[in-house]
C-alpha cells in the first residue's frame, strides 16, 4: 500500500517543488533593485507625515517625479492656467543631476490655509520661497494628480507632467458636477489649474539659457 501511495504522491511533490521554485523566482524579479530603493527613499512622499497635512489641509506638487537616463538637465516649472488659458510660470528652475547621485527633481509646490489666506511655499530643500496670500492658489481646492517615479504620459507646452491640481470651481456655461478628468479636461474645464512641468534639455547652459530668456507669456 505504501509503495502506491508513494507512487501516486511522487508526481504531485515533485510539481509542488516546482511550482514553488517558479513562485520564488518571480518573487525575487519582483523585488526592488538598490537603485529603486535608494529612489523610493529619496521621493518627499516617502518622508512627508501625511495624516498631518491632511488635518491641516495642505496640498503639495513635486518631490517624487524621477529623471529619465536618458535626460540630464532640465527645466522644472509651476504653469498656471486660468480659464482654460495658460497664465505663466509660478516658479521655475533648473535640475543637473550628477552622475551616481539622485535624479529625483526635488522642486516643489505647497499650499494651504494661513493666517491672511492661502499660503504657498515653493523651491527645494534648502533654497525655498513663499508667499502668505496667493489669489490663484486659494482657487486650487480640487482634484489633484502627482507622477511618481519616471513615467510621464502626459505633455504640455514641451513640458512633461509631473503633476497637476485643479480647482472645483468650473469656468463660467460649464456643469459644476462635471468629472475631474485628465489634463487637458481639467484646463478646459476648471477655473484654474496648475502644472508641475518638466522640460528636459541636453546641456545645462541651454536649459538656463532657456529659463531666464524665455518669459513664456500669458495667452492673449
């Protein structure tokens, strides 16, 4: 009896084991290399207490958007948009990245309730700016999209989104229950909306020559 017994189990042992070698496997591919680790590290998602800006209320662009390889300099800009008409740049600057280091574009957008009315900060860490009443950004109190990682799909004025608010005001004639929906939508449809953009270049001069002589007017 046992010798049957052993006959018919042998077949479905074996398979177990190899089922179990194939989960293993995939299971190690799926791991996180060092390098996505030490990017997920260096994202300000992973860092930021979200529950407390919650509570308080505060929304927040950039910090998580990773560098493509085959980029290596480039132009990171806050692009406002009113009235389905682009409005100008907020705030913009220039990221190099160096060779073995992060390539996650730290620029970032926040904004929130303070004492005279929204307050918005804006920059890197170390080097930021701010102001104690934005007009715009007290209209931005809607939907909010951010892009972690590299993978970008949307464009806009040759920028790559990394990100995009908008508000839940609707533009004058248009459904105020309408959907949030994707970029362009939500220009065409929303009051106002602002656009982390990333616009890659292949040296570092050309990108600032690009920021500081390029204004990028507000539509007519």
């Amino acid at each position: 009896m046992w010798c049957r017994f052993w006959r018919v189990s042998q077949p479905l042992l074996t398979l177990a084991a190899v089922a179990c070698c194939v989960w293993l496997l995939w299971k190690d591919q799926q791991r996180p290399t060092p390098e996505q680790q030490r990017s997920d590290l260096e994202r300000h998602s992973s860092r930021a207490d979200i529950p407390v800006r919650n509570f308080l209320e505060i929304k927040w662009l950039g910090g998580d958007y990773e560098l493509p390889e085959s980029d290596t300099h480039c132009v990171v800009a806050a692009l406002q948009f009113g009235d389905g008409k682009f409005r100008g740049r907020y705030q913009a600057t220039v990221f190099s990245p160096k060779p073995g280091e992060s390539r996650v574009v730290p620029f970032y957008v926040m904004w929130g309730p303070g004492p005279k009315g929204t307050r918005v900060v804006s920059g890197w860490p170390g080097i930021w700016s701010g102001a104690h009443r934005s007009e715009f950004f007290a209209k931005i109190d809607g939907g909010l999209v951010r892009v972690y990682g590299d993978k970008s799909t949307d464009e806009i004025r040759g920028y790559r989104v990394a990100g995009f608010a908008a508000s839940r005001k609707t533009r004058p004639g248009i459904d105020a229950d309408i959907g949030f929906g994707d970029l362009n939508h939500a220009i065409e449809t929303r009051e106002a909306v602002v656009v982390l953009g990333v616009k890659p270049f292949p040296t570092q001069q050309e990108a600032e020559r690009w920021l500081f002589e390029n204004n990028e007017p507000s539509d007519p």
